[in-house]
C-alpha cells in the first residue's frame, strides 16, 4: 500500500514539476512577445511631422554708409514680401526609452525637442541703391537673418507648437493603449501614466 501511495506521490510531483516548467517556459514566451511587440510599434512610429502652417512678412529694408570722409550718405533700400511654409516636427526615433521585462514596465526616459523647419519664399521690390553703396551678398544674408527671427517670434506666438504637442501627446498615447492592453504600465520621468488624460498634463 505504501508503494502505491508513494508511486502516485512521485507521479504528482513529476506532473506538477513538468506543468511548472511549462507555464514558466510559457510566460517567458509570452513576455519575449510582448517585448517585441512594444519595440516594434515604437520603431515604426518613426519620423512625424505633426503641423504645418503659413506666415507671410512685409519688410522694408533700409541701409545707409557715410562716404567721402563723412561728407556724403550713400542709401539704399527695398521692400521684402515673404511667403513661408513652416513645419514642426517631432523625430520619434530618437525616443529614448527602457523595457523592464521583469515589472512588465515601458520607461520613456525622454523625448526629442521639436524640429522647426522654416521654407521661406522672397521676393524683392522697388530695390533703390546709390552708385557708392550698391546691393550685396551680405545685404540679402542680413535680410534672411531678420526675418528668420521675426518668423521665430511669430512661431512661438502662435498656436502651432501647441497643436503640435498636441499631436505628440495622441501618438503616445498609441504606447499607453498597447501597454495597458498587454497588462503593463507606461511610465514618463519616473511617474506612472495611469490614463490617457495623464498624458495631457505631461511637461515635455
């Protein structure tokens, strides 16, 4: 009697350890898949460009030089119409981030600076020069320098950069929904993102 029992002692035992190996050797697959998914979908989120917009600029543009021992002034002028394509742009692919397979957590360690692409079209009218102070090289890299910055101060006035965070933020939300789906948790700078109307209040 006491082999019996002891035979079918050991066959639970060989059982049990044999369907525990197996759910481990499960669970470890499973994990592997879900790490690879979450690679995955971050690599092919890649490059976005996430707004575009249009700013056009008027400019006078004046210059003046003293010559003949200051005895003369040469001018010169013209009027600057400029038509630009602006763009903001987030480059995904340079996400940094770490997959803790072990507490099944995605830890988005930080996220690249926007790009902003200005496409300026210029067209130049009633150009007026003296013969001793003619248009130069230097005149039109002045010109694109003045109004690359009044681009610049328009930009951050407006309401582009905004819609583009706005943007950003819908695409990480892509990485909450996966996460979350899988059962594991999406953290930024150390705090868990519990919703995707966290993502909202994030500080990028």
């Amino acid at each position: 009697m006491r082999k019996i029992l002891f035979g079918v002692l050991i066959t639970l035992v060989v059982l049990f350890t044999f369907k525990y190996c197996g759910d481990k050797n499960e669970d470890k697959i499973t994990l592997q898949e879900n790490t690879a998914l979450i690679q995955e979908q971050i690599k092919n989120v890649g490059k976005l460009v996430v707004t575009e917009g249009h700013f056009s600029e008027v400019f006078t543009y004046k210059n003046s030089k003293a010559v003949f021992a200051d005895f003369l002034e040469a001018k010169k002028q013209a009027i600057v119409i400029v038509n630009a394509d602006v763009t903001v742009s987030y480059d995904l692919s340079l996400i940094e981030y770490e997959v803790d397979e072990l507490n099944k957590t995605l830890r988005i360690i930080s996220i690249p600076k926007e790009e902003i692409k200005i496409s300026p079209d210029f067209e130049y009218y009633d150009i007026q020069a003296d013969f001793l102070n003619q248009f130069e090289a230097k005149d039109y890299n002045d010109i694109k320098k003045t109004v690359n910055t009044s681009l610049m101060k328009k930009i951050e006035a407006s309401d582009l950069k905004s819609n583009a965070q706005n943007r950003l933020i819908s695409e990480l939300a892509k990485f909450y929904i996966l996460t979350s789906t899988m059962g594991w948790t999406l953290e930024y700078n150390d705090n868990p993102i519990e919703s995707t109307q966290a993502l909202q209040g994030l500080k990028l």
